[in-house]
C-alpha cells in the first residue's frame, strides 16, 4: 500500500497518537493509584480509630478517672489469675487414670462399676461413678471407703437408694468431691 498522506499530516497523526496514548497511560495510572488507595482506607481507618482511642484513653488518664480503668484492669487480671491457677492446678493434681486407679482398687466386693465422668472445674475435681452393687451394705461400705481416701472428702448418692431391701442388688449414681 502507498503512503498517500504528506509529511504534514503524518506529523499531525503522530501528535495525536503521542497525546492519546499519554492520555490512556494517566487514566491508567490515576486508577491504579486509586484502587491502592481504596485497599488502604481499611487500614487507614482502623489507624484513626485506634489512635482516636488512645488519645481518649490518654485524656481520662491525665484527668485521674484511673479509678474506671484500674477496675477493668482488674477484672482481667482476676480472670487470666484464675486461668493460671486452673492451669496450675491440673498440672499437680493427679491425673484422671490416677484417681481412677486407687477408685477401682479400693471398691471392694460386690461392686461394680460401669461409667467414671471426671471434670476439672476451678480447684474441685468432682467425679461421678455409676455401677451396681450386689447388696446394699457393700455399697455403704465402698461409700465410706471413698470418703477416706485421699482426694475426695465426701462420697454422696441419692438417699432413695437406702430405703431398698438389704439383700437386693443395687444400682447407683455417687458423686465423689
């Protein structure tokens, strides 16, 4: 194909072309610019806030309302204690097996167990036995049993469970504390 256009005209086509093309690259370049600024608005505004709150805080602390403060400071250091002293606890308590152990090795005859629920809750460790004892009186003597041994100081079942015959078997729900 012939090139039919005069040297004037091509330098004209070459203008627009350059002013074009610039225009297309700002456009492009301002959008780019945009949408970084619109992925840091979050972060700039979580900035503002934070710093806002500070301030805040700063402000009621040189007023000496240190009282408002100091109580919820307080109350979270009450609850992360009890957390450590929970933490503490399960760490020199003996473990669930232990006390499960020394359970069946001190049940005596006629007993039998079937289900242990075991939970740690603040310094008490309460563990709840069910099972069946083949009289009655063997269950009142495995009751005392539990009451002396080591971790436990009382051993409590439902009062109805006494008001059956002697000779019978029985079943039973204990709660050891």
């Amino acid at each position: 194909m012939y090139n039919v256009l005069s040297d004037e005209q091509k330098k004209e086509l070459k203008q627009e072309y350059g002013l074009r093309f610039f225009t297309v690259a700002l456009f492009l370049i301002s959008g780019i610019f945009i949408c970084g600024l619109i992925t840091l608005a979050p972060s700039l505004t979580l900035t503002v806030l934070k710093k806002s709150s500070l301030s805040q805080e700063l402000k009621e602390l040189k007023e000496g309302n240190e009282g408002k403060l100091r109580g919820a400071y307080a109350n979270s250091i009450k609850e992360i204690d009890q957390q450590v002293r929970t933490i503490a606890l399960v760490g020199k308590a003996e473990g669930p097996h232990k006390i499960i152990e020394k359970i069946i090795e001190n049940r005596g005859g006629g007993i039998t167990l079937s289900r242990f629920f075991y939970e740690v809750v603040g310094t008490s460790t309460p563990i709840t036995l069910e099972g069946r004892a083949s009289r009655l009186d063997n269950l009142l003597k495995f009751q005392a049993t539990m009451q002396g041994l080591a971790p436990f100081s009382s051993a409590e079942f439902p009062i109805e469970i006494l008001s059956k015959a002697k000779n019978n078997a029985v079943d039973f729900t204990m709660q050891l504390k």
